[in-house]
C-alpha cells in the first residue's frame, strides 16, 4: 500500500480488537484504512506482557474469533500460542501493509470545516482520517501503587507488565506486591526458582480450578473434521460464563455451584488453618475478578513462601516495612499491581465537536453509547470501551459485535452519502441511565474496591447484564439514534458546512 497521509479508517491499537477491525474491514472490501501502533509488533496485551507462567483464562476455543478456529495446543493457551494466532491471522487476510508500528496516536482533533478527523502520532506525523477507531484497551497502562518510598529500593524492582527478564531470580528474596491475575499466573514460577517469597496481599481473592488440560491429536482432529463438535464446545464455555455472569447481575444465589468449587479447592490445598483464614475473601464473589488456577494456593502452603497481610507502610533500599514496623529484607520486588483500567484511551488526546476533549466529556467518569460512540465526538467509535468489560465470559465475543456495528456506521455513512454520525446527546443519557440502575445491583457495586468503579463507586467497565444481550443490542446500527451531517455538493464551499456544524450542535 503506497504511504499516504489520508485515510478512510485509522485503527489505534493492534490487539485483537484492531486487528479483528482490519480483518472485518478487509472483508467488507475497505482497503483506505491503517492501523497505528506504539509497540514493534501487533499483539497488544499479549506482547507486552511477558511474565513467566503466562497463558489466557478463558479457554482457547471461545478466546478466538467465530470466524477463525485455530489447533490450540491445550485448553487454556499460553501467551505465545495467542501471538501465534494473531499473526497467522494478520498474515492470511494482507494486513501487513496496513499495520504501522512503532508510534500511537498522540492527539486526535475533529476537523469541523472538512468534516474529519487531523492526527498527531507520537513521532510528530500527521494522517487525516474519515473515522477514527480506538482499539487501545482497557488494561494496558500499568499502575505503580501508592506506597512511600517506592523509589528508594536499591535493588532491581519493576511492574509484571514491564517484566526484567535479565534479572535471575535463584536463590534471591523476592518481594511480590499484589495478588491479582498477573500474580496467580508469576508466582508459583517465581517461588519455583526463588529462595523466598513473601507475597503482600491487600485482600484476598476467589481462586477457581483452572480445568486445563492438553488436547491431543486426535481431539485437534475432531474439532477440525467435525466443526460442530468445536462450536459446541464453544458454547458449553459461554454458557458457563453466562451462568457466572447471572451470579454477578442477577443473585449471588447462582454462585452456589462456583462457590462449593473455591471453597473445596481451599480446603483440600491449604491445610494450615491460619493460612487457610487468610485466604478467605471479605466480599462477594465477582466483586473483584475471580481467579482461575490449580497452583496458586500450593505456592502460598510452600515452605519458602510466605503470605503477608500486613499493610505495607513503605519501602526501603533493603526491603519493605510493613505496619507495626516489621521490616522484611527483600534482593527483588515485582509489583503485581494491575492497571489504570480507568483512564480510557489516555494518553490519546481527543477533540471533539466545539474543541470540547473527553475528559471535559467524562468529567464523572468514562461512558458511551454502547460503550462505542461518545456524544460529540464524530466518526469516533471505540472497541473495548466503557462498560464492555465482562467478569465473566470472553471479551472476543463482545469485540465481535462491536466491529460489526461499527462497520454498519461506516456502510451507513458510504450508503446514506453522509459527512459524520453522531449519538444524539438523548440516546447516550438513555443508555447510561440503565447502566448505572442495572450496576446499582450487581457484585461491582457490592462495596469492595476493585478496578471496575470510579473512586465514588459508578461503574464504569463492566457491563451489567448478560453478554448475549449485549450481542443483540449491537446486532445492526440504527442511524435514527444519531445526528447526521449530509456531504455538501461537490461545488459548496468550506464556510456553508462550518455553518451547517453550528446548527448540528445546537
């Protein structure tokens, strides 16, 4: 593809939401489009994460689109396998010439004379686009937590999505800093090589068995000669997660099944009953993410691991001290400490209608029509946005529904002979309204702190009912719930549409 500096679409972001977008774009025979990329390589997530014991929590065969099977080589896929899968993705349907890596999206501007969108990439180059979709991410900016001294730590330190793989571990005494998802995964291979561990845990979390196992040939076979037998197995997860979803929007009386497995698996892997007390959350299940492993409570019940639930009340250059003033030396620390999930989009600064920016817009916290368009902002759509989060289920199912209807906003522009779209102010106000009721509800408003609410407890990520009627929501786009702005003639000048953009805001 020649380079050029104006584009149809540009994709920020190639994760799987950009790179599901290019495909989806390709296949609609659209070729004006580029995805940008601050990385070296697509991936997003699964590149830049490279911790040890890395590998995806939802099973393979609904952690892939519907429209590209693939042989995994067991259930629950480890982080190369999934970059694998992208890049054969990439490489079978001709995305390299429209992937561009290296630089992100700094600023995006709306243009209202020429009915556009002018952006700023990190490296200073400019591109103009039609329509700008963001495929950034929620978890993808690491979060440092506030604890003093943090910078006063003489030895080797560093965030688990920013992993030092140039540092040896054996025979050290390391200091793990969280106990989320990232952690689950670490720390049972760090303890495997450390001399000591002592993992510093805020609140406990709920730990389901991971149900992983090999698939030998003659499964990989089965699943490739019989499709049925895979889709199958691919609904068998959904509904899975849909019946952990129902325990999360509904009543937690449908978490009686997955409660008895934690409660089971505590039992029978941490015999130390003061250990075992440790380990009991003090909230509702789904509050915060549950948790899938088969390794993470023996690696606390190991003899060179201790779980510590003192509060940390700094850092030091030998180690960390904890409330009471305990000191414990330390040679590493690896903060598991997750991401700033509520910060959309940043560092991207967006522009919209008026010279009005987002964080004018989300001034009370991140929210969207169907977490894709934002009021004001034209031809601006976004994949993983607001409130499309799941606790549950597969986020590939939800990108699925969404580059389909952002597809059906750029054929309705192309069809309807439109300059821009953009959600009635009444539509988004709507929709949110129900977020909000239907979130009041649900686990992630159940009082404990987690990633998904704002400081004043509004949810902000997760989508608060089940992920198929988020499906049928976003099944075709409805150009009657947005404002619209005809193209001018081809003889008009600039100033009539600058005029025309007035009385569209009004």
């Amino acid at each position: 593809m020649p380079e050029q500096s104006s584009y149809r679409v540009v994709v920020a972001g190639a994760g799987f939401g950009g790179i599901g977008m290019a495909t989806a774009l390709k296949q609609a025979g659209i070729e004006d489009f580029l995805v940008v990329d601050r990385g070296d390589d697509l991936g997003g997530t699964w590149r830049d994460n490279t911790y040890p014991g890395l590998a995806c929590d939802v099973p393979s065969n609904l952690y892939s689109f519907s429209f590209r099977p693939a042989r995994w080589s067991r259930r629950f896929p480890p982080r190369q396998e999934i970059l694998a899968y992208l890049r054969a993705l990439s490489a079978d349907r001709g995305l390299g010439p429209h992937l561009r890596f290296g630089s992100g999206i700094a600023a995006a501007e709306f243009d209202e004379r020429r009915a556009g969108w002018n952006l700023t990439l990190d490296d200073g180059d400019t591109l103009r686009a039609t329509a700008v979709v963001s495929a950034v991410g929620q978890l993808n900016r690491p979060a440092r937590p506030d604890i003093a001294g943090l910078n006063d730590f003489a030895g080797p330190s560093w965030h688990s999505a920013r992993w030092d793989h140039g540092v040896d571990l054996a025979g050290r005494r390391v200091a793990v800093v969280g106990t989320g998802a990232s952690a689950i995964q670490f720390v049972p291979e760090v303890a495997r090589a450390a001399a000591h561990v002592d993992v510093y845990q805020r609140s406990a979390p709920y730990v389901l068995p991971k149900f992983d196992h090999p698939y030998g040939h003659a499964q990989q076979v089965l699943f490739e000669r019989f499709p049925a037998v895979r889709k199958a197995d691919r609904l068998r997860i959904f509904l899975y997660g849909e019946l952990l979803t129902s325990g999360f929007v509904l009543s937690p009386k449908f978490l009686a099944a997955p409660m008895q497995l934690w409660r089971r698996q505590l039992r029978t892997q941490i015999t130390d009953p003061q250990l075992r007390e440790k380990c009991v959350p003090d909230y509702v299940m789904g509050c915060k993410r549950v948790l899938f492993s088969n390794d993470w409570y023996p690696t606390l019940d190991r003899p060179n691991v201790e779980l510590v639930t003192d509060p940390i009340k700094r850092i030091v250059g030998d180690g960390v001290v904890t409330a009471g003033g305990i000191s414990r030396p330390a040679d590493v620390i690896i903060y598991g400490t997750g991401f700033k999930s509520l910060d959309f989009l940043a560092p991207m600064s967006v522009t919209g209608l008026g010279g009005r920016g987002l964080p004018d817009a989300w001034r009370e916290g991140a929210e969207a029509y169907l977490g894709i368009t934002v009021s004001g902002f034209p031809n601006f759509f976004m994949l993983y946005g607001p409130n499309t989060n799941l606790g549950g289920n597969s986020i590939i199912y939800m990108l699925e529904g969404q580059i389909g209807y952002v597809l059906g906003a750029l054929r309705a522009l192309e069809e309807e002979g439109l300059d821009w779209v953009d959600v009635r102010p009444d539509e988004q106000r709507a929709f949110n309204a129900w977020v909000d009721t239907a979130s009041r509800t649900s686990v992630w408003e159940s009082g404990c702190h987690n990633w998904y609410t704002t400081a004043s407890g509004r949810n902000t990520n997760n989508w608060p009912d089940h992920t198929f009627l988020y499906r049928h929501r976003v099944r075709r786009f409805d150009l009657a719930r947005y404002r619209v702005m005809p193209k001018l003639p081809a003889a008009a000048t600039a100033a009539p549409r600058a005029d025309r953009n007035r009385a569209g805001r009004a």
